[in-house]
C-alpha cells in the first residue's frame, strides 16, 4: 500500500540531519522516501507512511534539533504521483503541454506539486528538490493545455501566498526535444 501522507524536515546542519532522520525513522513507522544532502549546504529528510505516523515522525526529528529546522510540512492524503516524481521514476508514454512551477522552498514545492495534480488531469513527471539548483525547487508536470494551465495555476499560488514562487510557466506545444529527457 502506498503511503497517504508525506513528512518533510529540511535542515541547516548536515550532522543534524543525520541524526534527524535516525530519529524519525526509529520514533514511527514510516517509510524513508529520501534523505540527502542538498544545496546550499543543507539536509533533507522525507518520510511517507500513515498520516499520524508521519506527524509523530516529523515532530520527533523536529524535537531532536530544534535549532537546525528550516523548514518543515507534513501533508495528509497526498496524491500517489508525488513520491515516485520526488524520485524521478514517473514515467509517462505520451507528453502534450508542459508546465513548470518553481520555487525557492522545498516544502512548499511539494505541497504545490500535490495540490497541482489534484486540480487537473495531469501527470507529474518531476519533483526536483534543491540539488544543483542552489537551495530552489520545481516540478514539471504533462496533459491538456488546460490541464496543464489549471494545475500550475493551482500549484504556483499556494507557492506565492507564501512569497516564495520563483516563476511558472505553461507551454502549450513544447518541442519533441526539449523532452527528450523526460521520456
């Protein structure tokens, strides 16, 4: 069964973040969707599993090292698109519109790339979480024009009630070699 919910501590501390994710693992049952270094000189942690055990994970990592916490989210009922495009594993057979939201927080990425896919019929291809993008983030995400209009729309207002969207972008015909990469 799919994890129905997603925790996310980011870290200013590398050695914390370490011991972060030590504790959130053994504090609850949850699953480790990702927990590496990234730029600039931070940690992040992501775990999935059931919504109460997420909170419990998150708040005991957040307990460990209070003083080291960026930032943090935990989102119930998350759409099953989300962690395999955390991974860069969605793969999709046709690709039409594409959209892209970008922001300059990770947590708030991920929160905009789920309420992205429950706006409209879209397929998330990617959530690229601030590695090589100097602490940034963005999804990118495929389907109709206006699929594709409405769920960026969607996504990139959450990110800019917060005051961290970089930009967004919807292009309608993309050429079959800017996607190359992406199937």
């Amino acid at each position: 069964m799919a994890p129905n919910a997603i925790g996310l501590l980011e870290l200013n501390s590398i050695a914390a973040g370490i011991d972060v994710a030590d504790t959130m693992l053994k504090s609850a049952n949850v699953q480790l969707a990702l927990a590496r270094t990234i730029c600039s000189g931070k940690y992040l942690v992501i775990v999935g599993g059931e919504v109460a055990a997420v909170r419990s994970s998150v708040e005991a990592g957040k307990s460990k090292w209070p003083g080291a916490v960026i930032d943090s989210i935990v989102l119930a009922n998350i759409d099953a698109q989300v962690f395999p495009a955390i991974a860069g594993s969605n793969k999709v057979d046709t690709l039409a519109a594409l959209g892209i939201i970008e922001s300059f927080s990770v947590s708030a990425l991920v929160e905009a790339a789920d309420a992205a896919v429950k706006a409209a019929n879209v397929q998330l291809l990617e959530i690229r979480l601030a590695m090589a993008l100097g602490g940034k983030a963005f999804v990118s995400l495929t389907g109709s024009v206006a699929g594709v209009r409405a769920a960026v729309e969607a996504g990139a207002a959450l990110v800019a009630e917060k005051g961290l969207l970089v930009n967004k972008v919807v292009i309608p015909a993309p050429s079959a070699q800017l996607y190359k990469d992406y199937i």
